[in-house]
C-alpha cells in the first residue's frame, strides 16, 4: 500500500506536465500557422501607404522640372568629387 501510494502521488505532477506539454506543442503550431500565413498574405497598400507613394513621386517630379528650370546649362560641367579628382556630370 505504501508503494501504491507513493505513486499516486507522482501521477498528477506528470499528468499535468504532459498536459503543459501538449499545449506548448499546439501554441507553437498556432505560431506556425500565424506565420506561414502571414508570408502568404498579398501586399495591399492603405490609404496612408498609398498617399506617401504618390507625394513622393510628386516631389520627385517637381524636383526635377524644378532643377531643369533653374539649372543653367554648361555652368556645371565638372564637379570635385570626395576623392579630389574631377567627375564629368551629365547635363543632359
């Protein structure tokens, strides 16, 4: 009887250690799951992340018709780079 009771003892201590065990192996596959749907999900820009996407364009198109404004032609024909030697620009 001591040895039936000893082992009695033991068995909800390894019962509820296969049970967290159990629920660790379903959490980690949810996380799985989780992430293997996310990869797969389709990029669908927002509102926000489509109007940034077309301010920046804006800005860079303005840009330049600004620098094609404003840039006098021949006036920068060389220009010193880091190094000290002379890089030829495209004025084109």
């Amino acid at each position: 009887m001591i040895l039936l009771r000893r082992q009695d003892e033991h068995w909800p201590n390894e019962f509820m250690a296969a049970c967290y065990r159990q629920r660790t192996l379903q959490e980690v596959e949810q996380i799985r799951l989780e992430r293997l749907a996310l990869k797969s999900r389709i990029y669908r820009p927002r509102f926000f992340e489509r109007t940034m996407f077309n301010v920046a364009n804006w800005m860079i198109s303005t840009g330049k018709q600004l620098r094609e404004h404003y840039e006098v032609p021949g006036a920068m024909k060389y220009s010193h780079s880091s190094m000290g030697h002379l890089d030829a620009l495209k004025t084109d």
